[in-house]
DNA sequence: TCAAATGTCATGCTTTAGTATGATTTTGAA
DNA sequence: TTCAAAATCATACTAAAGCATGACATTTGA
C-alpha cells in the first residue's frame, strides 16, 4: 500500500516536469493545447486505472482448516415412551440401526436374521410410531427420546 | 458493463467538451495551461480510479479446503459445504424436504415439479454426499452442517 | 455472446421398502 | 406348566426408491 502511493506521487512528479518541459516546445505549435490536455488525459487515466487496480485488487484468499467434532449429545433413552408404544427391545434395535441409515438387509445380517423378519418388525414399527416411512420414523423416534 | 462503458464515454465527452470551452477563458490568465493540465491530470486520475475500480471490482474468492463437521445444536447453514460439494440450491431444497420424511412424489408435489425430477435430485445428491439411500443422506447432511 | 451449469422431464429398468397374512418357535411371567 | 407376547420366517404382493441415460430449456458467468 505504502509502496503504491510512494510509486504514484514519484511518477506523478516525474510527469508534472515531463509536462512542464513539453509546454514550452508544444506551446508553439498549433492546437497545441489539445494535444497537450489529450496527452495528460491519456496518462492521468492510465495512471488513475492503475491506482485504481493497485488498491482493490488484492484478492482475500481464505482458508478455512478447523474442524469442528461433533458433540456427543447426552442422550437417555426415554423407556416410557418406549413402553407406552408397546416397542420391544427387538425393534427398539432394528429403529436403532435404522438410524444409522442401514437397509433392510443390512440391518438383517448385522442381526443375523432374515429380510423378511426385519421387514416385519419394520411395520409393526411403523404402525407403532404411526408414520409411513423409515425417515418419518426416525424423526418421530428422536422426538420421543427413544433415539440420540 | 456495457452501461459502464457507456457512462464512461458520456462522462469524457462532456469532459473535453467543458474543457474546450474552458481552454478559451484560461488561456489568458497567467499560468493558465499549468492550471489547465492540473484540472485535466485531476479529473482524468479520478475517472481513471473509477474506471478502474468498476473494472475490477471482483468479489473476494473464499477458498475453502477442507469439510467442516458441525455440532449440530446451534445450526447454521454451512454454505462452504455446500459449495464444496456442488450441492445447488434445488437440490439442498429437496434434501430439506426429505429429511423432513418426506417421499419423493411429496416432495414432487410441494415443488410442483415431477417425481422423475426429485429422483434426478435425489440421485445427484446421493452421488454428491457419497451415500446409497435417503437415509445417510440426512445423516451426513447434518454432519455436514448442510441440516439442522 | 457463448459455453457451462442448472433445472426439468421422460423411459426403462433393478432394487429396496412396505403391506398383508399366516405359521412356527422362544421366552418370560403368572 | 401354561399362555401370551415376542421373535422368527415365508410367500406374495404393491409401492417407492434408486440408477442410467438422454433430451431440452433456462440461467449464468466469463
């Protein structure tokens, strides 16, 4: 910034003396003073557009590093509700690792049963949560403290 | 810009327009073409500035490296993701929606757009986010600070 | 102004989810 | 021990989700 300015008034100067030594030989020739004000309307908005550069473009280049973890929320499964809907421990699991974004299969063979028993306890989840679908599930489970 | 360019042009014309009228006055009084070029050096600096400035004005550019994981209590949205990812604002619309449990031909519906285009956005999401079902999907969002 | 990104929609297809129903086996408590 | 709830599994569906691909219009940024 400094250097800018100290640049800018240096060669401000050195144009003023130009100019000053031109005015004398330019001055006798005609329409001199056109040519002489077209010439300092040149540089001055050459000089100007590059002040102008000089003091905007400097480009901010953020980075950003931090990372933030995860708070590890204190969670207390709420057993109440849990016992109000009738939700066994069985389903209770299967909610858990529906939760956790795993299919149906997935959720099968990580309990080491079949498809179709994890479908089943799917529904009767459903119909116990009274929603339609595993994503309305898991929002309502977290509502009623049975999920983190 | 064309409008910039356009003001550009206007403002020097009327410029050398008052300068040729004002040329005649000052040409009489001593010293007059150093008062002469100083106004012209003044005034072309300043539009050289502006000019400049217009010209360049560019935006910071915020570079982002790395994803940022976000707890997830006090929740604001995390556009440098966002960004990061290539999630566009459609498509963050309809991720809001379906962590809102809601399906696909719902989500069709409160966008007024067909079901074929929300599963267009779902696919590209899930590409985007790294995830095979809606699921993890709202699951990563979240960590992501895309979600409350 | 021109290319790239975005948004929209379609078709055809495969996979997963969800429903309905019924059956057998475990298990925990009266 | 007995009985009901819980857990398991199956079959047969329908519905929804997801994938791949291509097309076309609009928006936007350089």
């Amino acid at each position: 910034m400094k250097k800018n300015i100290l640049i800018y008034g240096a060669v401000l100067g050195l144009l003023v003396a130009g100019l000053k030594l031109a005015e004398y030989k330019l001055i006798v020739i005609d329409h001199s003073i056109e040519i002489y004000g077209g010439l300092i309307a040149l540089l001055f908005t050459v000089l100007g557009i590059w002040a102008g550069l000089k003091f905007v473009k400097k480009k901010e280049v953020v980075v950003v590093k931090e990372v933030i973890v995860q708070d590890p929320a204190e969670f207390t499964l709420n057993e109440n509700n849990l016992k109000l809907l009738n939700i066994s421990k069985r389903e209770h699991e299967v909610l858990m690792l529906m939760a956790q974004g795993l299919s149906n299969q997935e959720t099968a063979d990580k309990l080491f049963v079949s498809l179709n028993t994890i479908k089943t306890h799917s529904s009767k989840l459903f119909e116990k949560l009274n929603v339609q679908r595993r994503t309305q599930a898991v929002q309502e489970a977290k509502k009623l403290g049975l999920l983190p």
